[in-house]
C-alpha cells in the first residue's frame, strides 16, 4: 500500500516537473501568481471554517496588498487615501460634492504635516518634503481620477506650505 501510494506521489511529481519545464515563463509567472493568492485565501477559509478567525487574519493580511482594486490602487494604498481624506475632512477642507477650491493661505504647517503624513516634530529636507508629496500625490493625481482633482490641489498646498516654513 505504501508502495502504490509512493508511486503515485512520484508520477505526479515527475508529470508535474516535466510541465513546468516546458512551459512558457509568463505561464509560470501567471500561474504562480494566482497561487500565491490562492493558496492563503483557502488557508484562511479552512481557519475560518474551523473556528480559528486569529489564526486566519495573517493569511488574509498577506494576501491584501496583491489584490489590486479599480483605478490600479492595492487595498493598502485604498486605506492610505481613506486616511488622507479623513484628515482633510476633519478640517473642513474637503466633502464630497462641493466644488470649491482649498485656500492655502488659511492652511496651517501642522495640518500640512498630517496631509503629507509627515511628523511635525521632525525637521525634514526639502528633498524628503517632495519625496513624501510625490507618495501621496501619486494616490491623488488628476490623471489617476477627474474626482481627485481637489484633493491634489491641497496636497499641493500642503507640499508648498510646509517648503515655505522650513
């Protein structure tokens, strides 16, 4: 009995070596990829099912940031936006469906720190300013969205009144 079954395992194994030797690379690469996000959603599920939820978030957390969602934006990128435009409507600066501009003369250096999502307690270069603007406004750009184009207004405003205090 361990004989047959070793035999088996064995013939799937070579089957399986000859194929992917044979194969094309992007086959691979894509068959790859699709297992490497397969692989911990059953995982995950077999948890869940079980009754191990904690065990099963790690599994989910690794899979997050390769699922990409509308508009190219990985679910840890959509958060960070979320966050972004949590910050600019606790101030005010920003709701859906106004179509008015942000004034970056009534902007503080503070609240320019938190839309960059910088630290206001460090001093930064303008090197670092710019590096970390182009982070977010890359999430933000015109070009990603025509809805965006607000939100980059004020992050640029952000990025001036933050270059124009240090």
């Amino acid at each position: 009995m361990k004989f047959l079954l070793f035999a088996i395992l064995s013939a799937i194994v070579i089957w399986s070596l000859r194929s992917f030797v044979r194969a094309d690379a992007t086959k691979v690469a894509n068959k790859l990829r699709s297992l490497i996000i397969i692989i911990p959603i059953i995982v995950a599920a077999v948890f869940i099912f079980l009754g191990k939820f904690i065990f099963s978030l790690p599994f989910l957390i690794l899979i997050l940031p390769l699922l990409k969602a509308k508009g190219g934006l990985s679910l840890f990128q959509l958060f960070q936006l979320w966050r972004l435009l949590q910050v600019l409507k606790a101030s005010g600066r920003f709701r859906f469906g106004e179509s008015r501009t942000a004034q970056s003369s009534s902007m503080s250096v503070t609240e320019a720190y938190k839309i960059l999502n910088l630290d206001p307690k460090k001093k930064y270069t303008k090197d670092e300013v710019q590096k970390q603007w182009k982070r977010v406004i890359s999430r933000v750009h015109p070009d990603v969205s025509q809805d965006t184009a607000r939100l980059a207004s004020i992050v640029n405003d952000a990025r001036d009144t933050i270059l124009k205090n240090l």
